[in-house]
C-alpha cells in the first residue's frame, strides 16, 4: 500500500467525520489534520488538550492516572494511597512497569497498591478519620517507608474531605512527609493535568526541603527528568550518561526515590525526556535555582547521537571527549543491529497512537530501521506537542488528537498501516484485524527501549511482532484456494 | 490578572507561558525592552497580547510575573 497523498487523507477525514452528526462532526474536524511541514504553528491545523466528546469511546485516562500513576507512583520508597474506593488504584495496580531496585513491601513499594477502600458511610460520614488511622498504620506496618502521598479519587473532591489537614498532622506525628495530591479523576480533560496537579505538590512539598543541606557536588552533575523506567528505560538511559562522565544524582521518577528529588536542586542540568508531565517542574528549577534544563530524545541510535552531543555540550571538553567516544564504542553494535533488521524491515509502515511524547520521539528510531510513520496522534497532547512534531513527521502524515475507536478503526482499515503502535486498550481490536501490534505505552511485557541497548531490543521487537507466522494463518483452512483443499485429505490434528 | 513566565528561547527570543492553561508562546514583541524599563505590552504569536507592568530588565529569566490580558481569549 502507497502512502496516502494530501488529497486521499483529506477525503479519509472527511469520509470518517460523515457518521457523526453535526455538532460532534464540527469538534472532531477541528482534531483530525494533515500534517503539513511548512506550519510552524500547530493550533493553525489542529486542536488539541480540550474537552472529550461526550458518547465517544475515547482512549484517555483521568488526572488521578497521571498523579498516581505516571508522576508519584514510580517513587519507590513513598507509599502511595489510593484514597477513595478501592478500584481506580486495583485495577491500574502495576500495570505501568516501572522497574525498580528493592524488596516490595519493606523498604520499596513500587508494585503494591494502599487504598481507603471507601465503603458508602465514609462518602456519607466522611473519610478523614479512615485516613488519619490509615497512615499511622501505615508507619506502623512499613516503618521503612520515607514517607506517603494522598492520592485522591474522584469523591474525595465531590464530598470535601480536608485532606489537607489530615496529611498535616500525620506528617507531625511522623516526622515523614504526607504529601496531599488533590489529583480528582474529574480535574482536567485529561491525564494530563494529573501530571501538572502532580508536578505542583512535588513543587510545594518535596522541592526546597534541603535547601542549604550540605552537598558533595560535582561539576557534573545531572538529574533525568520525565523517565518513568518502563521495562528499565532509565537505566539504559542512566549508563550512557554515565559513560559520558556525568553523574545522573536523580532519576524522576522511575526507580527514584524521595532523597533523589529533595536532592535535584543542587544538579547543573535537568535532561527532560518526557516533556508533557515534567515541563512543570523543570521549569520551577530553572526559575528557582538557575537550573537549565534540555530536552532530549533516547530512542534510536540517530537521536540518542544528537542528544548526547547537544547534552556534553553544556560541559568542558572532558566530557564532550568521552561523548564522542561513548558514541564511537556503539556505533559498530548499532550498525551491526540496522544491518540484521533493516532489510527485513524497510519499506514498513507504521501508525502510532500514544500519550504525550511517544508519537514524536519515537519516529527516529523507526526511521532507523528504515520504517515509516504514517499516521500519528497523541492521547492527551497539548498544542506545544504538535509543534514539536510537526517537523517531525512527514508532509501529509494523517494526524489525530484524542481520537477514538472508531476514528482509529477507521483509518487503520484504509490506510492499512503493517503495524500499530497504541495501548492495551487498542491492541487486541487491530490484532483481530489482522494488524501486527506493539504496545507502545508498556512496550508490551518488553523494554528498555532506551539508549543503545534498548535499540538492539526495540528492532528485535517490531521484527518479531511483523514477522511472526501467525498474520499467515488469517485465512481458515476451508478458505484456501481450491487447488489446497482437494489435496489428499489429511489426517485429523 | 494571570501568573505567567517569560523564558529565554534557544532559539534566542522570548517565550511566554501561562501555566494555569498551559499556554506557550513566542513573543514576538515587548513594547519596552531597556534595562531600566522592561515590560509592557507583550505581543504573542498566537495572536494574544497580554501587559506586564513595566520593572527593570530581570537579570536572570526566567521570571514569573502577574500579567493581565488584552483583549479576547486566544486558543
Ligand atoms: S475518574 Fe475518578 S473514579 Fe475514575 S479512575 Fe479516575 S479517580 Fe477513579
């Protein structure tokens, strides 16, 4: 299948907006563009970060999932209470693969879910008092815990509890922080202002606490920022940096821990990988204690080359010495991997359908591999996002924002895409679909997908997933053409 | 009146941001630009304009500020 030119992914647009009625019609156009390379500004073709559309199935989470989930969740020696009924944190419980290094359940909690498990009088009567013996339960049960966050649910917000106070004097009693999130599922359109709800409280309640402590500092020293270490990508990321002579003091927030982020003020530069959910809180540093902070993008061997040049940058030669020679060591690794998988990769198309920086960051390692993205969008994005990936992708690359089953169904049918690259909640509609899919949210019970290493096992991934025998046997058997089924008959399986 | 923050672009010019909508922005023009005189009215290229009240050129950006908005909502 030929990529669709302007024209064909205009009338797609349009033939796909038909079913709607009007009303819904005239938002979802606004969300569905062709990208066009020569807009610098994003908001001129599409629209994004608003409202979802009331009866469509849409694929986003809630501002509790980017609080609990994505920001606080992955610090692991906190315990995080999921504070409400019990299902929000069960059922998301583990589910985003943070790795990280400890013994669950005594000194890290990573994998463990902490509810109130709200029963119906504690939405009548309140649930401050459940809280206030929960967290001294919690010291109790965990003393080796470095302190807690309140992660409220939606009917912590519609009833009024004063989490607030509660938090405060359980943080008396135990000289540990109690950090309240007010991160209500209802706040925001998305999970993105989970992220910024997040962002804040770590701002107002873990920033600034070691303030004035000393510090052995070193000229070198960094902080990754926005790496949640799914299937261990801060640590691929960590060694490079490392390698490169730096000294990575935090990692936020995937396998960091709350020393780690009271620590990061004292950094030279904060390396912000995933820029929706850590712009905030780079930002406060930069203002706050003259912090720079870059962007950068580990996911396949053109990028990371780009990025670790762009970060020694920021240091002296020593550093700029070891980068170049940190990017000569791979290089043959490198070339020997585009070697195996791009000639069985090459021409392949891809369509992406993530969170908040996927979509964009991850093309160059496609790209790598000789692989095209023909169609990409992001689940909660904001306008800046767009911007950022406009020249990234190429000239009328379909683009959607929040879309949603349908939406996507259709396109995939018509653009026909080799693979899909989305969620969990996606994936098993393409797979029936005959379509090759990769979680690209979890990296499907695979990973790192960051820095060198993560590149041999993201090539190896999209081979497996392309090439597995199973697409073949779409076509049942008495469906075969005539010359097969008047073979001799075979021998019953 | 709004909390806002101007930064220092790479690209060497100026960016607005409004943390409350999550809004950024290039500036494209800031009516006083002097070391004694900073502020003013801020053109941004998404077609708003927002006024800060004029201070001495900040030292260091980025810095956040109260800013008050000129006329309708942009997107
Ligand atoms: S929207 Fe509310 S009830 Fe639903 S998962 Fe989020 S916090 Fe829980």
């Amino acid at each position: 299948m030929s990529t669709l030119s302007r024209e064909e992914t205009e009338a797609l647009i349009a033939e796909v907006l038909e079913v709607y009625p009007e009303k819904a019609r005239k938002d979802r156009a606004k969300h569905l563009a062709v990208n066009d390379q020569s807009i610098e500004q994003s908001k001129k073709c599409i629209t994004a970060n608003r409202k979802t559309l009331p009866g469509v199935m849409t694929v986003r989470g809630c501002a509790y999932a980017g609080s609990k989930g994505v920001v606080w969740g992955p610090i692991k020696d906190m315990i995080h209470v999921s504070h409400g009924p019990i299902g929000c944190g069960q059922y998301s419980r583990a589910g985003r693969r943070n790795y990280y290094v400890g013994t669950t359940g005594v000194d890290t909690f990573g994998t463990m879910n902490f509810t109130s498990d709200f029963q119906e009088k504690d939405i009548v009567f309140g649930g401050d008092k459940k809280l206030a013996k929960l967290l001294a339960e919690i010291e109790t049960l965990f003393p080796l815990s470095k302190g807690s966050s309140v992660q409220s649910e939606c009917p912590i917000g519609l009833i009024g509890d004063d989490i607030e106070s509660v938090a405060k004097k359980a943080s008396a009693a135990t000289g540990k922080p109690i950090v309240p999130v007010r991160c209500e599922g209802f706040r925001g359109v998305s999970q993105s202002l989970g992220h910024h709800i997040a962002n804040d409280t770590i701002r107002d309640w873990v920033m600034g606490k070691r303030d004035g402590q000393p510090f052995a500092a070193t000229p070198y020293d960094v902080a990754i920022i926005g790496d949640y270490n799914i299937g261990g990508d801060a640590w691929a990321s960590r060694i490079l940096l490392e390698e490169m002579g730096l000294r990575v003091v935090a990692q936020w927030s995937g396998d960091g821990t709350l020393a780690e982020m009271m620590n990061t003020p004292k950094v030279k530069l904060n390396l912000l990988h995933c820029y929706r959910s850590m712009n905030y809180i780079s930002r406060h540093m930069e203002e706050k204690y003259g912090i720079p902070w870059m962007e950068y993008n580990f996911f396949g061997p053109t990028k990371i080359i780009e990025s670790l040049r762009r970060i020694a940058g920021f240091f002296d030669d020593s550093i700029k010495e070891k980068c170049e020679a940190v990017i000569a060591r791979y290089q043959p690794m490198m070339d020997a991997i585009i070697g195996k998988y791009r000639p069985r990769l090459q021409g392949k198309k891809v369509m992406l359908y993530v969170g908040g920086l996927r979509p964009r960051h991850i093309i160059g390692a496609y790209e790598d591999l000789g692989m095209e993205v023909v169609g990409a969008g992001y689940e909660f994005g904001h306008n800046d996002d767009y911007d950022r990936s406009i020249k990234e992708m190429g000239n009328a690359t379909l683009i959607y924002d929040d879309a949603n089953g349908f939406e996507l169904e259709q396109f995939v049918k018509r653009i026909k895409p080799d693979m899909v690259g989305s969620g969990i909640k996606e994936k098993y509609i393409f797979q029936k679909m005959g379509i090759p899919f990769r979680q690209m949210h979890s990296w499907d019970y695979s990973g790192p997908y960051h820095g060198y290493d993560g590149f041999a096992i993201f090539a190896r991934d999209m081979d497996i997933a392309l090439s597995s025998p199973v697409w073949s046997k779409f076509v049942p058997p008495w469906k075969k053409s005539v010359p097969e089924a008047t073979q001799e008959p075979q021998e019953a399986a | 009146m709004a909390n806002i923050m101007i930064r220092q672009a790479d690209s060497g010019g100026l960016v607005f941001y409004l943390p409350k909508r999550d809004l950024e922005a290039s500036i494209e023009s800031i009516e006083f630009d002097s070391t004694a005189k900073w502020g003013g009215e801020l053109k941004l290229d998404n077609g708003g304009a927002y006024y800060i009240d004029p201070i001495a050129k900040p030292p260091r950006l980025p810095i956040s500020l109260r800013a008050r908005r000129l006329g309708a909502a942009e997107d």
